[in-house]
C-alpha cells in the first residue's frame, strides 16, 4: 500500500500529493528552512556543487516546487532551467519568486508528471530533483523517465531524506521526526496531514543501496549515494 497524506480519501498518491502541495505552498518555504534550521539550503549548494566540472547547459529540475533547487542551480551557469510540478500552487509561488529574483527568463516553471516528461529523448544534461522522488506515485516510471530526457553521460542529482542508522542520530532523529516535527507542521502549515505524511513517506522510501539499485535497474551508470549531516538525507547521483 502506497504512504499517501489522506488516508481517508479514496483518491490516487499523485492526487493527494498535488492537493496537499497546493494547500501548504504559502507556508512551505518557510516551514522547510524554520523545520531543518536552514540545514536543507546547504543541502541544496552541496548537490548543486558535484555538477560543476560537467557545466551543464539545459537543466530538468523536477518536482521543482517553488524552485529553490533550480535557483541554487543558476551557479551552474546554465543556458535554460526548467523546472516541472504537479501542484500548481507550489508552481505559482515559485513564478512569483522568480519574477522578484529577475531570473525568470533563464528558469522555466511548468506544469509536468515525473511520469510522463513532455520531453523529447535526450533534450538535457544535468536532471536534478530535491525532496521529490519520496512522493512519485510510481517512482520507477519517474527515474526511468528522467533517464530518457537526459543527453548520453548527462547525470541525474537527487536529495532525498533518508533514516539515520546509528545511535543517538537515529533515536533523536525519531524523536524530532515523528513527535516534534508532525505538531509544528500542523500548526503552521494549517494542513492536517502534511507533516505527518512526512515521517511516513520517509520511513517508506527505499533510501541508500536499494535507491542505487532501482537507479541502476532503470538505465543509470556510475551510482553513488553521500549521505548527509549524520544520514538525515542523502545525495544520490547518477549519469546516463
Ligand atoms: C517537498 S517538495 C520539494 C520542492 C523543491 N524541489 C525543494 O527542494 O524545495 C516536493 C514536490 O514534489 C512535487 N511532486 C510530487 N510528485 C510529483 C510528480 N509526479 N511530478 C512532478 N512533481 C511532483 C510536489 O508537488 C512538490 O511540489
């Protein structure tokens, strides 16, 4: 059974996840830097960093939500970002902020499945997805798809949360994750499920080996997985 944020409802993960993006976009930049302590923004600057020697040109940022991985990635240089999205409302805040930034005739926000790019095969060099993967509805069919957009030797970046294994990490990680972190979200994001979807999808997520191998299975070469700040996430990357 698939981890979805409303278990009540009878409606598929894509749909619920789109709703429940579209009913915290307001709150949700501020809740991801308030709930890591900003730690997701150092994050981001890591992953974007392991492209640099590559210089891509053409960049996929998927599930881009309000674009802060796509802004991190201008330090790439690039030529053009586009950044695809289920929720229309998490796309919105994102135009707005890169209106503001003055860079939206460089980053591209549109409307787009994981699933089913609206992409031609081989059309980018570097694919990058922050926090996304963890809630695709078929996550095979999302890598898979990422693979075929890219250029041949064009690299695929992930940052995903991932489940500290170790002593004390993995108890205040628990702690933080399930206990504290669940009551803020509610709180502020006014949603009731959002944050505890989170620990769930988390605890659900095939993080570490068993997401090299599923990047593998579907096309990607040279896999390797950085975990980061004690395991909390990881960077995951990849090339075609
Ligand atoms: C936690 S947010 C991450 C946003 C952004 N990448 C960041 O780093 O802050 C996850 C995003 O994934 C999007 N998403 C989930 N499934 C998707 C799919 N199948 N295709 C495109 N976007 C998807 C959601 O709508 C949401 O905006």
């Amino acid at each position: 059974m698939a981890v979805v944020p409303y278990k009540e409802k009878e409606t598929g993960k894509k749909e619920q996840v789109a709703e429940m993006f579209n009913n915290i976009s307001k709150r949700y930049d501020f809740l991801n830097h308030f709930l890591s302590l900003g730690i997701d923004i150092l994050w981001r600057k890591k992953a974007i960093r392991l492209l640099k020697k590559d210089q891509p040109k053409q960049i996929l940022d998927v599930a881009t939500g309000t674009g802060d991985f796509a802004i991190e990635a201008l330090a790439l240089n690039p030529d053009r970002i586009v950044g695809v999205d289920i929720s229309s409302g998490m796309l919105e805040m994102g135009r707005q902020k890169m209106k503001k930034k003055g860079v939206d005739h460089i980053i591209d926000m549109q409307m787009g499945d994981s699933e089913k790019l609206l992409f031609d095969d081989n059309t980018f060099d570097a694919a990058i997805v922050a926090f996304g993967v963890r809630n695709f509805e078929n996550l095979k069919k999302g890598l898979s798809d990422m693979c075929r957009v890219l250029n041949t030797g064009g690299k695929i970046v992930v940052i995903e949360f991932s489940r500290p294994r170790r002593f004390p990490m993995k108890q205040l990680y628990n702690f933080y994750f399930k206990s504290i972190l669940p009551i803020i979200g509610k709180v502020i994001s006014k949603d009731q499920s959002a944050y505890t979807y989170l620990p769930e999808s988390v605890e659900a997520f095939p993080d570490g080996q068993d997401f090299l191998d599923i990047l593998t299975e579907v096309g990607f070469k040279n896999v390797e997985c950085i975990p980061l700040t004690f395991g909390i996430s990881s960077i995951y990357i990849g090339q075609k």
